[in-house]
C-alpha cells in the first residue's frame, strides 16, 4: 500500500488520478440566469425612479412597490399577481446587488447543469413558496426581493449535488447556506418567511424533478408537472393565509 493525500491505495491505483466529480453540464451558457438578472436590474431600476431609496429603507416609497409588494392584505383583495412581482422588486441597490450575485454564482453552476426548463421552474416555484413563507410569518409586512428564489436554487442545489454523488461540504455550498441562514435569523427586517418558503419549495422541486421521478421511473414531463404542483400549492396555501389573516 502507498501513502497518498486521499489515504491508503495499492501501487496501482496511486499511480492514477482521482477523478474530480462535478455536475455535469447539458445546457451551456446559463442565458436565463443572465435574463433574470436583467429582468431584476431593470425593475430595480424602475423603481429607484418611481421614488424608491437607492440605499434600501421603506420599501414603500415607489409606486412600482407599494403596487408590486406581496402582502395578506393586498392578496386577500385579489391581487395575485404580487405572488411573482414582488420577486423582481427590491428595497435599494444594496439589496439588490447581494441577490443579484447571489444569483449569478448559482445560476452559473446550476442552470448548465439542469437545464434551462427545470431551472426556470425551481426558480419560479421557489419564488411563489418563498411569497407563501412570508405571508405565513409576516402577513402584515410588505415583502419584497428575490431572496426567496435565491435560497431556493440552494436547497435544489442540495438535491442535486445528493443526486450526482458529490459531498455537500466538499462543494462549499453547505458553508454558504449556513452563513445565509445566520444571516437570516440574525440580521432585522429580513424576511425569515421568505428566506425559509424558498428553500423548502426549492428543495421540493428538485426533489420531484430528481429523486421522485427517478423512483418512480416517469418521464421528465411528469417530473416537470409534479414540481408545478408544488408551485400551485404555494399559491393556494398564500391564498388561505391571506384569507385567513384578513378574517
């Protein structure tokens, strides 16, 4: 047996490399990573110039948010659409930025290697849970952000290294969700309802789009249709919550 930096391992076997595991890559460039982020700076944008603080504060101070914002009260009036706008708003640049390269770095590591669809949908149903999680914790507030989605492409990112065989410590993830969490429960006016919803739909999502649907052997189809289903409970669930709230 001979010594090596990864333990003991017959004369053979030292000889030749470790494999390095990764996930392997089926997209190429992560395009809708980089729309989304667009997407978020032009609204961010939007709103600076509709009245909102550049460094962050009230988040009422824009029309664009006061009309985008997810709130019990708004969706018990049926304004709906904040489930998703208030994904895209956010209170500052700083706020801004943070989610932003937040994003960048997962995208760039998830999205070549999932797939445009499959991304595009943990993110969706990721930023529709993190909605539900803030109306269920703090139905009162007006939420804003895109935290919601962010710390659901982590929990998908979990399922996914689990998936493919790689060490959640060894990809360095585990580390940054830990400090995002801190983060979370530590630093105020931060919406621990959102952060929370995204993370647990996100991780749902991958979760049907991987593990179930492998299990089960169904076509990705199916998969895809299961990880909606998760999105369409996070409407129906903000839709009792605010109801409920209201009453």
């Amino acid at each position: 047996m001979t010594s090596t930096p990864v333990g003991m391992r017959c004369p053979e076997c030292a000889r030749q490399p470790t494999r390095a595991r990764t996930i392997s890559s089926t997209s190429g460039e992560p395009t809708l990573t980089y729309l989304l982020i667009a997407l978020n700076v032009l609204v961010g944008l939007g709103s600076v110039l509709g009245g909102a603080s550049a460094s962050g504060g009230s988040v009422g101070g824009s029309e664009l948010i006061r009309e985008g914002a997810v709130s019990s009260f708004a969706i018990e009036q049926g304004d709906y659409w904040r489930l998703v706008t208030a994904g895209f708003l956010h209170a500052g640049f700083f706020h801004l930025f943070f989610n932003m390269f937040s994003l960048y770095i997962l995208g760039t590591m998830l999205e070549p290697a999932i797939g445009k669809l499959r991304f595009g949908l943990i993110y969706f149903v990721s930023l529709l849970a993190g909605s539900f999680g803030a109306l269920l914790l703090e139905p009162d507030s007006l939420t804003v952000g895109a935290s919601g989605a962010i710390f659901g492409l982590m929990g998908a990112a979990v399922v996914v290294l689990r998936n493919r065989g790689i060490p959640l410590m060894d990809s360095g993830l585990g580390i940054w969700i830990g400090l995002n969490l801190l983060i979370t429960f530590t630093v105020p006016n931060i919406s621990i309802g959102g952060h929370i919803g995204g993370l647990v739909g996100g991780a749902l999502a991958a979760l049907v789009l991987f593990d179930l649907r492998d299990a089960l052997r169904v076509p990705e189809s199916v998969g895809a249709l299961m990880a909606a289903a998760v999105g369409a409970a996070a409407v129906a669930g903000s839709i009792v919550v605010a109801s409920s709230s209201a009453g």
